[in-house]
C-alpha cells in the first residue's frame, strides 16, 4: 500500500483530509453509541481500527473507508463530506 510521501505537493491537503476524516469516524461511532470493537462486525480489525482513530495516517485504503461507511449505512459521497 503506497503511503504518502511528504515531497508531495498534494501532501499536506491528503493529511488534512485524513485527520478530518479520522474525525467524523470517530463522531459517528459515538454518535451511534459503539465502541471500537463493535467495529469488527464490519470487517474491520479491532486494532486496524483503533489506529485508522488514534492515527489518521493509518487511514490509507479505500477499502477500508468503503467498509467504515457501510459500517454507518452511509454510501461514500456522505462520508467524505467534511
């Protein structure tokens, strides 16, 4: 999986995107009361999980934010408006 490379000139706008990103995940488990280990019912690891909301560089894939958004029945144009 490439990560990012901080010689980007998209780099800064990508990490503002994943920390506002790491954000409404985080909102929306709260919101809907879960905790971080209800998050495996999702196909998501709970430690994949813990890191992609203490780390938002660790939000790389988009497979895992497709499975986040159906995690909230959302499709992905509802998740990613920040």
């Amino acid at each position: 999986m490439q990560r990012p490379n901080s010689d980007s000139a998209y780099y800064s706008e990508f990490i503002e995107l994943q920390v506002n990103l790491c954000k409404k995940i985080v909102d929306l488990r709260k919101s809907r009361k879960l905790v971080q280990e209800d998050m495996a019912d999702y196909e998501l690891s709970v430690r994949q999980y813990q890191r992609m909301e203490q780390d938002p560089t660790a939000i790389v894939s988009l497979w895992q934010v497709f499975k986040i958004a159906k995690a909230h029945n959302l499709d992905l144009k509802q998740l990613f408006d920040l």
